[in-house]
C-alpha cells in the first residue's frame, strides 16, 4: 500500500488463524503459490491478535471489541477509506454465538444486531457515535494445513 492509500478491506486474524506469507512490497505476489496480503487486494490490510491477547486469552467477544477499537483508531487517523469492509476470519465454529453470549452479559452499554454472517455494532466511544458492520469468515475445513485455509479467505473475500 502506498503512503496515502486508505485500506479499503480491513481483516483481523483470530488466534487459531495461520499467518499469511511475508512479501517484501508486493515483489513475491507475482508467484502464484505465495499467499500474501496482496492476494486480498492492493488496499487491504490484515491484522492478527498480537501475543499479549494470545497470553491473556481473550474471549471472542473480546477479540471482537479489540477489533473494533482498531477500527476506530484507523478511521480518526484517516487510514480507512469511507467504504471500508471489515472482517475476522477465525476456525472457530463457535465464535459468533460465543460473542453474542458474552455481550447478551456484558455488553450493555453498545448494540450488537448478529445475524448468520456477521455482527453490527453501534456505540458511543469519546463522545463519538460509531455504526460498524463486521463480516465473520467461520472456515469450515476438512484440513488444518495454512495454505488450505488463507486459499480459502482469499476465495471468501473476492480476491484473487
């Protein structure tokens, strides 16, 4: 991405999610085997859960929250354009229904609207009002292999 490039798909790793292949500016996505960020989209940019959260084990719900203050912080730095999609894609069959049973508990002062795909919330945050949709890719895989799963991301997220 250039300087001045806004980050148009924004996706955040869950913890069981392998890592994509390191590319150094854009130079190995001519292969085709190589499975870099650039194979989302020249402005998308994917994020992973940093160790301190793997150490803490955040919950899902928690993950989600983490997720949606780096989204606020990348919007008010203006590095999102305004049609920004958000994603986390996770192995994790459960995910979604484990966020929306800990928010149903914990989650009172934001509105999370869940359906089969992904969850919206609206909140409040430094007297600022935030409306963000987030799409959860659930990979159903019969293999465990890093390749499979980031060929199937890339497939979930239009890519080529």
């Amino acid at each position: 991405m250039t300087a001045n490039a806004t980050i148009s798909k924004l996706v955040l790793f869950d913890a069981c999610m392998p890592k994509m292949d390191d590319c150094w500016r854009g130079v190995s996505c001519n292969d085709v085997e190589s499975l870099c960020v650039h194979k989302l989209g020249l402005e998308a940019e994917v994020i992973y859960t940093s160790p301190y959260i793997d150490f803490l084990r955040f919950s899902d719900f928690q993950v989600t929250l983490h997720f949606l203050h780096r989204i606020i912080s990348l919007k008010n730095n203006q590095k999102l354009s305004d049609e920004c999609l958000f994603f986390i894609a996770t192995k994790d069959q459960g995910f979604l229904k484990a966020v929306e049973n800990e928010w149903s508990k914990r989650g009172q002062n934001m509105t999370f609207l869940f359906d089969d795909h992904g969850v919206t919330a609206t909140f409040s945050f430094k007297k600022r009002k935030y409306h963000i949709r987030v799409e959860v890719i659930i990979l159903r895989s019969n293999s465990d292999k890093a390749r499979d799963i980031l060929r199937k991301v890339i497939n979930a997220l239009g890519a080529s």
